[in-house]
C-alpha cells in the first residue's frame, strides 16, 4: 500500500533598495541603521570588494573600515577582501573558492553578512558564494555601475559561468539590501555609464511608452553625464524591474516567458564569441535592435518605430553593428536561439515589440529572417538614422 504525505508553504521575501551618496561618510547612517533593524548588537561584516572600483576609490577600504569602527556598537568589520572584476570573475572558480574560504576562516554565519561592492559581475559572483555559503549567507549589495544598479543587482539571482555558458551555475536568493550610492557612478568608463542605459530601454520597449520618451528625449544628456537624468533613469528602471519580479506571478522564473531577456538570447551569445571583449549593456543594446529589426521584418512594427529605436541607442552613443566575420559565426550566433530555448527548459519564448511599450512573444523564430535582421541591423548601423 503506498501513501503520499502532502506539504506545501509559503515563505514571503521583503527587502528595500536604497538611494544615497557617500554611503560610508560618518555623517551618513544609512549603512549602519539597514544593519541595526536587523540587530541591535554587533554584526560581523565581510566585504567583497571589486578590484576595479578599488582602484577608481583608493580610499574606500579604509573609509569602510573607519565606519564600522565609529558604529562598532553594530558593524563588526572582519576583513575587506579585494576580487578581480569584469565578467572574469564569473568565469574563474577560485574567486569564489576564496569567498568561501574568507566565510570559513571569519565565522560568517547566517546571522552575518557578505557585503559586496562593486559591479554586476562581481555582485553575481559574490552573492553565488554567500548563497551556497552554510545554505545562505545574509547578502547587502553595494552596486556600482549604472547596469547593476538598474537592473543586474536589483533582482533575486546570482551566478557564476561554466561550460561555456553565461549564468549556467547560480541560485535564486533575494538579498537583505541593496544600496544604490550616486558617487560609484562619478569614475566610471564611458562604456560602462552608457551601458546600463541598455536595460532601461529594454524595459521601456516592453512595458512603458512613456519612459521610453522619456529616454528619447534626454538621449544626448545621458550621453553626457546629466546626472539627473541618469538618476531618474537609474530610479524607474530598477522601480520597473523590482515590480515585475514581485508582480509578475514568476519571481523564480520556472515558466517559460522571460520577458526581461528581451534582446538577451543574442547578447549572451555576443559576449562568449566576443570573449566577453563586449559589456553587457553593449551587447544588450546590439541584441534589442537585432529583436526589433526582426520584428518589423515579420510585421509586428512598422519602419518608423524601428527607426526611433535605432535613433535612441545610437544618439546615447552605442555601437549597433555585429562583430561577425564570417558565414560560420553568424550560424554560431543564430544558435544562441537553441541554446536561449535549453535555457527556458525546451520551449522556446523569445519577446519581441508589437508597438514601443508593448510586449509580444512569439515560440518560433526563423533563421533566415534573422538572418536578414541581422544584415539590416548591420546596414544601419553605418548610417546616423535621423
């Protein structure tokens, strides 16, 4: 005789982004009151911090320092260790290995916390490591780069690359916090501030006409370091992402619909063909355009709207056109769509635009029409599209 015992639970997630700056100046207690609500007694503290962001804030480790000793009576600083940055890190199993190490050697428990700073590879990598880490580690994310402060680091996964494939190794585990702070933003690349802008429009495209004006509209001030407008811009598209993620009815993603990869099957391909030479954000803005382009290929928009989506990327400085050499790598892209359909466990769901603001998924794509979006995208690319 066989018997089925029944359970079923549900456990509910909280947890706040913030917005600051100077997040580790004495006067700020921003830092210091995130850890106290959770206890009001000393907390030991490991801080993963990323080499490039280190380098760009040579004072940030002894500042970090300096600010848990003057609020000792709840942050108890550890060690402050230093990791390669870049997708790099993603790819390399010793930076996780010495996250754990440090986690074994400093008795980081569950009532401790992994803070990490610096950009989304590294919040990724990090957080992987707090999240297998005695099954969980309490994890803070200090993001860095306009990219994870949008989008990478606002959501509920982390990961590391294997086999190689992007992201083939990673958890769900919602972080205690995160803490956007406007000053990380002030030393970055060029390459890396426009980069993030690529997930803004990506959501923009899909869910908010709206936004994506708003985008349209101040494309050349972000170009140029407005800081307001990339604050704003920053603010709606992490408010976006965090909304989905709670409202969406999928936060751990096990249906099939994946509408925040739009653009991403072609992108997570680029960056392995490209060694990851191309950010993410970059590869992003060129797989949106490819979707787009393919979309008013098969109907769905029309040349105007495909035109305003090229016109937005190029006037905020992206490059659109596709490093592809030869016949064989442009077959080795277009795989990317079966890879993209392992990903979402067999059935295939790629997003593409019905109208600016406006999501359609179709579960098919044909080859030579992509194929034909992709020497489109390629043509245009050479001209500014006016």
């Amino acid at each position: 005789m066989f018997k089925t015992i029944e359970q079923k639970f549900e456990v509910s997630y909280q947890y706040g982004l913030h917005f600051t700056e100077n997040l580790f100046g004495m006067e700020n207690t921003l830092f210091k009151d995130i850890i106290k609500v959770y206890k009001n007694e000393p907390v030991k503290l490991l801080f993963v911090i990323d080499d490039g962001v280190a380098a760009a804030h040579p004072n940030l480790v002894k500042n970090v320092k300096a600010y848990c000793e003057h609020y000792q009576e709840n942050l108890v600083h550890m060690k402050s260790m230093i990791v390669q940055g870049g997708e790099v890190c993603k790819n390399d199993e010793s930076q996780v290995e010495a996250i754990l190490k440090a986690v074994s050697e400093y008795a980081i428990c569950r009532h401790s916390f992994v803070v990490v700073i610096g950009g989304g590879a590294v919040i990724d990598m990090a957080g992987h490591a707090a999240a297998i880490a005695h099954r969980g580690v309490k994890l803070i994310r200090i993001p860095t780069t306009v990219l994870s402060q949008d989008d990478s680091a606002v959501g509920v996964k982390n990961s590391v690359n294997a086999f190689g494939k992007k992201n083939f190794i990673g958890t769900f585990a919602p972080p205690y916090a995160i803490i956007n702070d406007t000053d990380f933003l002030k030393t970055l690349e060029q390459r890396d501030w426009i980069s993030g802008i690529s997930e803004a429009l990506k959501v923009a495209l899909i869910k908010d006409k709206v936004f994506f004006e708003y985008l349209e509209e101040n494309a050349y001030k972000l170009r140029d370091r407005n800081m307001e407008a990339m604050q704003y811009t920053i603010y709606r598209c992490a408010e976006m992402h965090m909304h989905h993620i709670a409202q969406g009815g999928d936060p751990f993603e096990s249906g099939s619909s994946r509408p925040l990869d739009f653009g991403h099957w072609a992108a997570h391909k680029l960056e392995y063909m490209t060694n990851y030479a191309l950010r993410h954000g970059e590869a992003v803005a060129k797989g949106i355009v490819l979707d787009v382009a393919y979309a008013h290929l098969v109907g769905l928009i029309n040349e105007t709207d495909l035109n305003r989506v090229v016109r937005v990327f190029q006037n905020i400085g992206f490059d659109l056109s596709f490093p592809l050499a030869s016949e064989k790598e442009v077959n080795e892209l277009l795989n990317g769509i079966e890879e993209f359909r392992e990903h979402l466990g067999g059935e295939l769901t790629i997003t593409l635009i019905s109208d600016i603001g406006v999501k359609h998924d179709v579960h098919e794509i044909d080859r030579q029409t992509m194929k034909k979006a992709l020497n489109l995208v390629n043509e245009i690319s050479k001209l500014k599209v006016e």
